[in-house]
C-alpha cells in the first residue's frame, strides 16, 4: 500500500503534502509516495519537525494509489481534502483544474 503524509499550512490552513525534499506542497501529485513501513515512518519523522518547526500542525499518513501516472486518494475525505470544497465548485482548488 502506497502511503503519503499531508497536513494543514499553520499560517493559513490549506492542505499541504509532503514532498520528497521535505517541502510542503499543496499538490497530492506532488507528495513523496512511502511503499513500506520504513519509509512512511521516516517521513512522519520529516513531518514532525515541520510541526516543531511551527510550519504545520497535525500530520498523518493517508492511503493513496496511482492510476495512470496520477495520485489519488483512496478515502473519499481525503479526495475532497486534496481538490477543495464540494459546494462550490467555483472554488478552491477544483476551480484552477477546470
């Protein structure tokens, strides 16, 4: 099972996935993508600092898949945390896709 790890931005609150340099992206694609226990606990170690760091607050690791080159999220939370808000379409990330 792939794993990333996302947390909220402190300064203002938007999702964010860690990436493979130890940034913060808002892009799930973008995400540093564990495929063992090993690496998904190093990269929580990673998040850690970041929240020492006072950069991000409540890290934790998510269950993704690749399908066809793209990063998904399995749970349905997580799919509307990574694309934005679902009443207004005209918001958010999902607005910058269409």
């Amino acid at each position: 099972m792939l794993q990333v790890v996302t947390a909220n931005r402190l300064v203002e609150g938007d999702v964010v996935y860690l990436t493979e340099g130890g940034q913060w992206s808002e892009r799930l694609g973008d995400a540093c993508r564990a495929d063992d226990k090993q690496k998904a606990d190093a990269l929580m170690e990673t998040a850690e600092q970041a929240v020492a760091a006072q950069l991000v607050v409540a890290p934790y690791a998510i269950d993704v898949t690749t399908e066809n080159g793209t990063v998904r999220a399995l749970q349905y939370r997580e799919q509307i945390r990574a694309s934005g808000p679902t009443i207004r379409t005209d918001l958010g990330k999902q607005a910058a896709q269409g």
